[in-house]
C-alpha cells in the first residue's frame, strides 16, 4: 500500500467554556496546491477516549479546508469561535486514506 508523508497540525476549535460544538480538527497536507483533509472529534468525545486509555484516538472525516489552517491561531470570522493550535509535525498515512476515505472514521496514534 503506497504511504503518504506530509505534514499535520492538531487544533482545538473552542467556542466558550463547555460548549457543545467545542472540537478538535486534525488537518493533513496532502499536496502543495489541495487542501487540507480534516478530520475532528468533539472534546466530549475525545476526553472520554483518553479516560479510557486508549492508544489511539478515533476522528470523523470532515470537510477539506483551507491551507492556512495547517498554521493559523487566532479568531474565527463571523463569531465562530477560536482555534490554538496543539501540535504539529509530520505524519505518514495510506495515500487511499487521506485521499479519499473508505469509511467516516480513522483511527490516529501520536508518538511521543
């Protein structure tokens, strides 16, 4: 299976303390000139999985999005809310995944 490299950046989308739509998006780099595959987990979701010591995290696929948001922090327009950037790096993954998924779900680990 051919594997893909690039790069990833993992931010919180925070619209106020305990607010339901409060998520992380995961954005892959999956070419110069695409945009970026996403994926999320809402917070609620995320925090349980970690609870139960998983070694990997389960996220939704979701609508690709612009490039600037492998690097951007700051506010959102139109009162939606800001996003902080938590981690960054690079990842290798199945080409066919992050191309185009095979289901709404992927599983993710991150090294330490």
């Amino acid at each position: 299976m051919e594997k893909k490299a690039g790069r990833f950046s993992l931010l919180m989308h925070f619209y106020g303390r305990n607010h339901p739509e409060n998520h992380l998006d995961l954005f892959l780099d999956i070419g110069e000139n695409l945009p970026l595959a996403h994926y999320f987990c809402s917070l609620r979701d995320f925090r349980k999985q970690k609870k139960d010591c998983l070694a990997y995290y389960i996220l939704r696929y979701g609508k690709p999005h612009r490039r600037r948001y492998l690097t951007y922090s700051g506010l959102i327009s139109e009162n939606r809310g800001k996003v902080r950037k938590l981690k960054k790096g690079k990842y290798k993954a199945s080409f066919k995944l992050i191309q185009k998924p095979l289901r709404e779900t992927i599983k993710i680990a991150f090294q330490r």
